[in-house]
C-alpha cells in the first residue's frame, strides 16, 4: 500500500502542473500582499494617536445618532461603529495598527480559493487520467484490491492540498515577517463580519480556526471532485461540479436567508461548504452550529466515497 | 506442480440483455507452452484476457491460474501473472525507466536495479530507456510493454496482441524471447489475428469466433501433410501454354487461378515433381514453384465465417 503511495506521488510531481501550481500560489500571495501593503499600511497609526482617534470617533458617531436628520440605516451603522470602538478600547487593541500577525489574519485566506481550484482540478483528473489514457488496466492487473488504488490516489490528492495550504502559509508568514513589525502570537485581536458580530480572542486562535475550518472546507470540495471523477470518468464535469460548488459558497449568505425557514435546507451541502463562517458566528442558521455542520459533512462525504469506492471495485475496465 | 499453468472453465461474458461476447470458452494452458489465441476482429480475444486478468468481471466461468481459482486468491493469481492488454499505455511524462519503477514497486518481490537493466537488456530499449515514452515510437511501447510484463518474473505470461506496431525484427525478437523465457518454465498465452505468426510462434492455437472456442490444435497437426491438398503456384513462361498443357493431362488437376504468369492449382505435395516435368516436357519454363504454406490459414478460414463468405 505503501508503494502504491509512493507511485502516485511520484507520478505526481513529474508533471509540471503541480509545480506551476505552487508557483502560482506564491506568486498571488505576493500580489495580494502588494495590494493590502500599499492600500491599508496608509493608514497605520501611531500608537499615542489611536485611542484618541477612537474616542473622536465614537463622539461623532453619537452626534449622528442625536440628529434628526439621519436616516435609520445611518444611525444603525453609527451604533455599530461605537460598539466596535468601544471593544476596541476596552480590550486595549489598536485596529489601524499594522503588525506580521494582523496582516496574516487579513491577508491568508485572500487567495485561498485558488487553493480548492487547483485541488479540484488535481483531484478530478487523478483517477480519471489515468482512465481515459488507458494506464489503469495496468494498475488494476497488479496484485492489489482496486480500492487501495483508489486509497493512494485520493491521500495523494490530500497530501497535495496540504502542501498548497503549507506553501500559503509559510509564504504569508514569511512576507508578513519581512513587511511589518513582529507579533506574539498571544496578542488580542478582534474580528469582525459584515453584519458586525464580533469576537475578540487571540493572533493564534484566529488564525489558525481560520486555516483549519478552511482546510476541512477544502477537503469537502476535493472530495466531490474526486468521487465524481470517478463515477463519471469525467475530469471536465468534476470540475465545473467543483467550481459550482465555490461559487454557491459564495451565494450561500443569500440562500441562508431566504431559506432558512425550511427544515430542508440545513441537510443540502451548500450552507455548510463556508466553514469559515464559524470563525466569528455560533450558528450560520438557526439552530446549526459548527458540529451540526461537520456532521452533515461528514455524511455526504461518506456516502460520495463510498460510491466511487464501490463502483471502481466493481466496473468493468474496458478501454 | 499443478496440472495446468492456466485453466479457463466455461468462462462466459454477456453485455446488456443478450449479446455474449465470450460464450462458454474453456481451453487449458500447459507449463512451459506458447497457447495462441487466434480470431477475426471483434471474436472476443481481448475480452477473454480481460476476464483473465480481472480488469472485466465474467458472467460465468471459472479462471485457474496454477491451480489458484481467481475468485478465491485475486491477489496470488495476479502475482503470478505478467500481462500486455491491447496497446500497452505509460505514463507519458516520465521516461521509460521511471515508468517501469513504478510497475517494480507494485510487484509482490523485490525488483533489483540489475533485473531492471535485465529486462531492458531484453526488450533492447537500452538507449531510449532514459527518454520520455512520448517520444517512443509504437514500437518502442510494445516493447516497454514486453518489459512490464516480464519484470517481475511471473510464471504465466498474458500478451494480447504484442506484435501489433512491431517491425520483423521487433516480431522475430519477441518469438525467440518467448521461447528463452518458454525454457525456462514460462507458460504463455498470445492473442493474434495474424496466423502466420501463430504459426511461428505457438505450441497449439485455438480457434475463436463470435465468442467461442471452434477448434484447438497443435500447431504440427497443422502444418503441410504429405496428402494433403495445398495451394502451389508455378510461374511460368507462357500462361496460354501452361493451361493447355493442363487441360489435356489426365491429372485432373484443378486450376485454381491463373494471373501474371503464374497459375495456382490445387494439387496434392507428391504431384509436384510431375507436374514440373510435364511442363518441362511441353517446352514451358519454370521460374518459380511456391507451396503457399496456408494450412492454417486455410484452416481458420474454413472453420471461420470470413471463409465461409469468401467461398461463397
Ligand atoms: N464494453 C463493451 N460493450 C459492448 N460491446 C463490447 C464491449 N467490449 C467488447 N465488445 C464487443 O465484444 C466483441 C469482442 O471484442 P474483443 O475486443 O474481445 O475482440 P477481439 O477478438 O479482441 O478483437 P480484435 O482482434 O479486434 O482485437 C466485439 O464485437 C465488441 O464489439
Ligand atoms: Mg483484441
């Protein structure tokens, strides 16, 4: 089993497409980190300043929220930034100030989806190449059980993400080292989401809650592509199925409030493929929370593998 | 030992409701014999080694490789086999060599660097070895498939068509190292479409068309017999001539075609010296006297439907 690891990592690496696609990975980190280091490195503040900027700002914030003439939506978006300010100066952070560990949190998942692309693209073409081109009936004719070929390929597929997510982190880290001031990794931080809930906790929690649900999230969509592939013998149509599902990620803040109410909608795949929600919510619908999630996950991911592990132990290799 | 190196039982293979594309076959492979396999397009050749070899499940049948039902011990059947299924296919970005350590590493013994080398010594890929396989020619993959094949030694050898995109020296290499590896114990089973090299190559052949096993024999059952009628064509210095010869002799000799200077006739082996000396006596030179040595050929045509339609 070993040995049928090692193969498929080697077969790997001697195409060129996993190369480019580490490169690929680094290079957009280093755009990325360009476009956030020119734009918001601007507006760092001195550490003297900043709490007093602050408190300016909650002053005129309340002002909004006196006058007559502002509008509901105004007067919200007032309150919101009092709250904010307030945690900020209780907790003793300085929000414009600019650190390794702040830019990392604001920077890592940036180019994170080109992440689940390219294993998506990897993961559907691993076992489906190999059909189309014919290579299989060489595999299949050792003495081995099909599924531990299936197995190796799909830890191969696994390993591969890992080292994209590996690459991204250290190349983050890394610049963040070079560009801004060094951080504990205890420092507090506070995170905020559109609707402006907030969490407050530290660098490293942050940090790495985001690294990993979005690792788990990643694994999911690998999952789909590999079992499609397979079951379908389709690299092309596991991938669009791949790049679907990113795309109704970023479409499921919509459906999760239009459909929330049905008692359907927490069991479809979709509301759960943004893991990274929970990194500031509880619940991303009512009543779901991050175990719920992981265990609806875990039962599709169950029964995508499972399929394909059947029907490739049992289909007929005649091509 | 067991009795047989390979055992194939009643092996049967139905695609969608009705259509057996390998119907009730059953043939033995003895140790250390070359068993060809022998049929028109589409007899159902490759769908039997299929079946041998796992890569298609079989509807009926049994598989035996040295005594080892395929149902029962999959893995130590495979160990025991080496097979070529149709075009061979490699990794397309890696060199032959690479290719071939991937097969190694999959193999149940250890495969030495030496071996390796052996076995690319064997197929004579020595200086190609090191390229990319999509710079090989056909050729040069038939031959690496050779060399996956027999890597790891296995006792009973399985090539569907391995002379397909060979040149003659690649075909008469692949015979004379099926037979060094034949004498030393190696059983093989060789599918083909082509008789001649059946005949050149093989112990005993069986017939198939449309799924089934229509005969089996050996090969020396099959070659020229003394009394028997063959095909032989003299060329001649006039084919008017030689014609009118032949109609006015009492041989009763059948001319069976008569074209570019030379007539073909049905004739028996021993009439030959004869039939030379009339000609000679009639003043009619004779350049050329061909046996066309198609016994078998003959043989597969008449037990086959393409025969059947071409007498026709
Ligand atoms: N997957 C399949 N679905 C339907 N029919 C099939 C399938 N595989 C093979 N056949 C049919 O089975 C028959 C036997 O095919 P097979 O490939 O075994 O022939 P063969 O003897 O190897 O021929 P050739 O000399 O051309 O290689 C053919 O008529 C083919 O059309
Ligand atoms: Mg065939």
């Amino acid at each position: 089993m070993l040995s049928l690891l090692k193969n498929e990592w080697i077969k790997l690496w001697t195409k060129k497409q996993p190369w480019i696609f580490v490169g690929l990975i680094i290079v957009f980190t280093l755009l990325f980190t360009l476009m956030y280091y020119s734009f918001e490195a601007n507006t760092a503040l001195d550490s003297d300043e900043w709490q007093m900027q602050l408190e300016q700002e909650i002053e005129q914030e309340r002002e909004i929220l006196q006058s007559e003439d502002a509008s509901e939506w105004e007067k919200d978006f007032a309150e919101m930034i009092i709250e904010e300010n307030t945690a900020y100066l209780e907790g003793g952070i300085n929000p414009r100030q600019f650190n390794n560990l702040i830019y990392m949190n604001d920077t890592l998942l940036g180019v994170a989806s080109f992440i689940t692309l390219f294993s998506v693209i990897v993961a559907s073409s691993i076992v489906s190449s190999e059909m189309n081109t014919g290579t299989i009936k060489q595999l299949v004719i050792r003495p081995y059980e099909r599924w531990q070929f299936l197995v190796s390929k799909f830890i191969t597929v696994v390993l591969f993400s890992i080292v994209l997510i590996v690459t991204l982190f250290v190349t983050n880290y890394i610049l963040g080292l070079i560009l801004f001031d060094t951080a504990s990794w205890n420092t507090a931080m506070i995170e905020r989401s559109f609707e402006g809930a907030m969490v407050e906790t530290t660098a490293a929690n942050l940090i790495f809650s985001k690294i990993g649900l979005y690792t788990l999230n990643m694994l999911v969509f690998v999952v789909i592509s590999f079992s499609l592939s397979t079951l379908f013998r389709s690299q092309a149509l596991a991938v669009g199925v791949g790049i679907f599902a990113l795309f109704a990620t970023t479409m499921s803040q919509a459906l999760n409030f239009l459909l929330a109410d049905t008692a359907w909608y927490k069991f479809v795949i979709i509301p759960h493929l943004s893991l990274t929600e929970y990194v500031v919510h509880d619940t991303i619908i009512e009543g779901v929370t991050l175990p719920f999630s992981l265990a609806v996950l875990a039962v599709y991911v169950i029964i995508l593998l499972g399929l394909a592990t059947v029907y490739f132990q049992k289909k007929d290799i005649a091509y | 030992m067991t009795e047989y190196a390979l055992e194939v039982k009643g092996l049967t293979k139905t695609i969608g409701k009705n259509k057996r594309i390998v119907n009730d076959a059953s043939f033995q492979v003895q140790h250390g014999e070359i068993f060809g396999l022998l049929g028109p397009n589409g007899a159902g050749k490759t769908s039997t080694i299929r079946m041998i070899v796992g890569l298609i499940r079989k509807t009926e049948g049994k598989v035996i490789i040295n005594g080892k039902d395929l149902d029962e011990a999959g893995q130590l059947c495979k160990t025991d086999i080496g097979a070529i299924i149709e075009n061979p296919s490699f990794y397309d970005h890696m060199s032959g060599y690479k290719n071939l350590q991937q097969y190694a590493r999959m193999a149940r013994t250890n495969i030495t660097d030496e071996r390796l080398r052996e076995v690319v010594d064997l197929v004579k890929l020595n200086n190609a070895i090191h390229d990319k396989v999509k710079t090989y020619s056909l050729g040069m993959k038939q031959r690496l498939g050779v060399a996956q094949a027999i890597l790891h030694k296995p006792s009973v050898l399985i090539l569907d068509e391995p002379t397909n995109g060979l040149d003659p020296q690649g075909i008469r290499d692949l015979r004379d190292y099926l037979k060094i590896l034949t004498e030393q114990g190696i059983s093989s089973l060789v599918s083909s479409h082509l008789l001649s090299e059946m005949q050149l190559m093989c112990d005993r052949v069986a017939i198939m068309e449309h799924g089934k096993i229509i005969d089996i024999s050996h090969i020396s059952e099959l070659n020229i017999q003394r009394d028997e009628v063959n095909l032989v064509s003299f060329t001649v210095s006039s084919l008017e001539k030689a014609k009118e010869v032949l109609a006015n002799s009492t041989s009763g000799i059948e001319i069976v075609e008569a074209e570019n200077e030379s007539v073909t006739l049905s004739m028996s082996y021993e009439n030959i010296p004869k039939i030379n000396q009339l000609f000679v006596k009639n003043d009619i030179d004779v350049f050329a006297i061909e046996s066309a040595k198609t016994s078998l050929e003959d043989r597969f045509l008449q037990l086959t439907a393409v025969g059947k339609k071409a007498e026709e």
